[in-house]
C-alpha cells in the first residue's frame, strides 16, 4: 500500500511540470525527434537548435545550414514540423 503512494508522488509532479512546459510553449517552440529539413536527430547533434519564424509561426531546426533552406520555403517546413509534433503526440 505504501509503496503505491510513494509511486503516485512523482506522476503527480510531472503533470505539473508538464502544464508549466505549456505555458512557455508560446515562446518557445517544441523540438521534434529530428529537423523537418535534414531529418537529423537532435539528440545526436552537438550544437543548440535554432529557432526560425515565419508568418509568426516559429520552429526548431538543427542548425544554421537548415535555417537557411527554411528561409527559402518557410511554408513547406512548418507544415511538416506540425505533422512531425502531431504524429509523435499520438505515438505516446
Ligand atoms: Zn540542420
């Protein structure tokens, strides 16, 4: 029985770090598995994910190089950010 309470503590801090991680979504934007532009992960990259915007639409590429390719079709790689977000939500 004890054991059980114990185990319920953690779930219920981690639901309120995750209504905190919502608010601060709007600033900053969720990272995906891998950059919609290159397909690399980020978890294997060493430098820090850039942040790019279009439109007041903002998303989260590899690296400088993916920026750049963004900036030439901003369109094309938001809609495919969205639907990497959209279909790693519903894979957990
Ligand atoms: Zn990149």
């Amino acid at each position: 029985m004890i054991y059980r309470i114990v185990k319920a503590i953690p779930a219920i801090a981690l639901g309120f770090a995750m209504t905190t991680g919502l608010q601060a979504e709007e600033a900053k934007p969720r990272i995906p598995e891998v950059c919609v532009v290159n397909g690399d992960k980020f978890a294997e990259r060493k430098n820090s994910p850039i942040t790019v915007s279009h439109n007041g639409e903002s998303i989260v590429v590899c690296c400088k190089k993916c920026s750049k390719k963004f900036e030439k079709d901003p369109e094309k790689y938001i809609k495919l950010y969205k639907e990497a977000l959209a279909k790693e939500s519903k894979a957990s």
